[in-house]
C-alpha cells in the first residue's frame, strides 16, 4: 500500500506560497527518492483550484519543445492544459515542473513565466546545478530553494503513528532530565530508525511487512540507482566509488575523507569536480575542517580537508554491507539488540550527522594535535549566538570527552555549550552536557 507521508516540508511550501504570491518560483531540491515529487503534487492537491505537473523524465519532446520560444505564452498554456486535460485559473492554479533538471529550458523560462504572474511555479529537481543541467542557461534569479532531505526522526515517528514521542523528547532534553525507565525502550525504536532510514519507500515496505529483508532489498534498489546516475555523470566510474566507499573510509577513523584509496591517482580539478558533484546530489553530508574555529567558520573553511557521510543512515546501514547478503549482515541483527562493536561506531557518526544537517546546521570539524603522533578531534562544530558549539559522539555508554576537553581549554572564551552525544540517558558531567543520540535533532 503506497502511503502519503506527513512531511514538514509542507509548512514551507505553504509559508512560501503566503509569503511570494507568485513573485517568485520554489525549486525543491534533493536526492533521489526523498519524496520531493510526492509532496509537491499532495500540496498542490490542497493548496490550489487545479494544477499540472510534467515530469521532465517521461515528458514528450513536444512538452520540452514548448519552453524554446516564449513570445506567445498564451499558446504555450493552452497547449499544456490540453495535453494534461487541465483547466488553469489564474492565480488559483501552480504548474509543477518535476525532474526539471531534465529540461534546463524550462527551468531558464522560469524569469519569465513568473514575471506574467498568471500562475504558481513549483519546481522539483536533483543534481540541479550539475555542469551539463546548467550549461548555456540563465539561472532565474526569481527562484527560491529549500532541500528536502530524508525522513527525520519526527517524520518517522508520524509514519508510525507516534506523534508524541517527539515532543515528549524534546521536553526532558529542555528540562535536562533523564529518560529514566522509558529510555531503553525509546533506544531500541530509535535504533529501528537508524536500520529502516527515512527514504518513504524504505518507510513503507517496512510497515506492509514488518520485514527488514524486504527493506534492505528496497534500500539496494535505490542505491544502484544513485549508482545509475553517477555513471551518467561520470561514465569512468569514479564517482560512483566515492561515494560506494563512504563507510569503509569513514571505518578507518581518519582525520579525512582519503579520495585516492577509492578512485587512485586523479586531477586536482577533476577531484574537485567530482566532489562537488556527489555533494551536489544530495545523497551525502559534507562536513568541512574548520581552520580557526570561530562563529564564522565558513570564513576559514578548508575544501581540501573533509569527512564524507550518507545522508540517509538506512542507506548507510546497507552500503556497509553492499557486498553481502542479508543473511550475513550482522549490523542489524547488532544495532536492533544494542550490541554494536565499537568498531562499527561509525553509524551513530552518520547518524549524529544527519540529524544535525537536516536540522539545518552547516557542519563543521576540528582536529589539532595532541602529541607527535595523535590529534585530537571535535566531531562536530556549530554556531550558536556569538558561541561555539562542540560536539563528540561516542558510539558506546563511555562519558570520556579527552577532546571535548582539550578543545575547551584551548579556545575556552569561544566556547557556549559543550556536548557528547552518547548512547545513553541525559546527564552531564562537569560543564559538559551528556546528550542521548535520538535527541540531536534538539542541539
């Protein structure tokens, strides 16, 4: 049964329509299969007198032809609402242009189209600022963008139909009280979203068939063709090995994303080219070295020192063990029961990662040395206020926070709160905040 999701995305579209009256466009973007296209046609459903959407994947060559010549936009709108059997009324109705990455002139017309004002223009797309989707074409600058990311774990509750643990989380964590005698069970369903993940087809396989075989199988479909469509924008392969080799980098606990060990010898402009494309997609989080760790980190970011995460922990899950059956897959069996080897601590990395993004934090990390040999590391750095916000994961119940530490003596008047993200209750110790993973989306 296909479900339609409850996603908060919708707020935004409704806030945006509100708020533009049709003075400019929305362009949604984000990976494949995080149900862009599902709640852009829910919202138009709802939201306006009737609607078109074209999806630019299976549109006939006369519907793209159309956006070649824009002096009569009279005919190029009464030639779309007789293809697509619609009536349009002026300022009542929205057309959606789906994949609009398929067809860069439709999405150049969007100038225009907004500046007749007649109707809404909602675009979905992925991989939208890929050199061969932008070439030759004026970006409108009457366009507006948000990204849809995967399920968070609010989202995921709903399709659960849980909509109070959520706030019930959110209550204990502004109140800095434990859990008590509902955390284990709060862990354990926490654990289940870190296995399932937030793609909506994952989401639903798992609730017609409480089966995690049938949702590993859905998670591998959808992964061979983020695969597919690295091939078609790097036919060497290299890009598809950048990102196929996330968790095995991310296993070695290295200071940095290592590109040479997945994809060997390569340009350093073409290195460029293919990191900005994989995190053009949308399919993993960047997460950058901070050089001086101030409120404006950006300022002092280095592009050549990064850590690579999936931005989907499911996927992750999955990816790990992309060459094994289900059967061997030893993680889910490990994560459902909360016997994770410290080794595999990686995932609540990811994890740790996710939430924080998608909670729109821009992420950052820090390392400086700690002897001749060993550095030490801030998993994760924000900006709050005039402050710095650090943060280290730990994927077991050790409170031991060395780095944490460390990196408040060295810049101590920099620093507002301090955090460990741990798989424990709430609790601290000294000055610093001992923080349960499943409440990161709170930080």
């Amino acid at each position: 049964m296909e479900r339609i999701f409850k996603r908060k995305l919708y707020d935004k579209l409704l806030a945006w329509k509100q708020e533009s009256q049709g003075k400019t466009a929305l362009l949604v973007e984000g990976a494949r299969r995080v149900g862009k296209s599902t709640i852009v046609e829910e919202f138009a459903k709802h939201e306006y007198a009737s609607y078109i959407l074209i999806d630019f994947n299976k549109a006939a060559k006369k519907i793209k032809d159309l956006f070649e010549d824009l002096d009569n936009l009279d005919y190029i709108f009464l030639t779309l609402q007789a293809n697509y059997g619609v009536s349009l009324e002026p300022r009542k109705s929205v057309i959606i242009f789906d994949e609009v990455q398929k067809c860069p002139l439709a999405r150049q017309a969007i100038k225009y189209l907004v500046a007749d004002g007649r109707y809404d223009y909602i675009e979905t797309g992925s991989l939208i600022s890929i050199k061969k989707n932008t070439q030759g074409i004026t970006i409108p600058s009457e366009e507006d963008r948000i990204t849809m990311y995967p399920m968070d774990y609010e989202e995921f509750c709903w399709a659960m139909g849980d909509t109070a643990t959520m706030p019930l989380l959110r209550t204990f964590y502004d109140k800095r009280l434990p859990l008590g005698a509902a955390f284990r069970t709060k862990m354990r369903e926490f654990r289940l979203y870190m296995i399932i993940g937030g793609m909506p087809q994952a989401v639903n396989t798992y609730l017609d068939t409480k089966n995690l075989q049938k949702v590993d199988a859905i998670k591998r479909n959808i992964l061979k063709l983020y695969e597919d469509d690295f091939l078609k924008i790097d036919a060497t392969g290299r890009l598809s090995k950048l990102f196929m080799s996330v968790p095995g980098q991310l296993a070695r606990s290295a200071s940095r994303f290592v590109p040479y060990n997945a994809i060997g010898s390569v340009e350093e402009d073409k290195l460029l080219e293919l990191i900005k494309a994989l995190e053009d997609s949308k399919t993993v989080n960047m997460v950058y070295h901070c050089d001086d760790p101030s409120v404006g980190m950006s300022l002092t970011k280095d592009d050549s020192r990064y850590k690579i995460f999936t931005a989907d922990t499911g996927l992750f899950v999955t990816l790990a063990f992309w060459d094994k059956d289900f059967t061997e897959n030893i993680l889910y069996e490990k994560l459902l029961s909360d016997k994770l080897d410290v080794n595999l601590g990686y995932v609540y990395e990811n994890m740790a990662a996710q939430m924080l993004a998608t909670a729109g934090n821009n992420l950052f990390y820090y390392t400086f040395p700690k002897d001749q040999k060993h550095n030490y590391e801030i998993d994760f750095l924000l900006s709050r206020g005039s402050k710095v916000c650090p943060i280290e994961v730990k994927s077991s119940s050790h409170s031991s926070h060395a780095s944490l530490d460390a990196f408040c003596n060295k810049f101590s008047a920099r620093i507002g709160e301090r955090i460990l993200l741990y798989t424990k209750d709430v609790s601290h110790d000294g000055q610093t905040r001992l923080i349960p993973i499943l409440m990161a989306a709170f930080i």
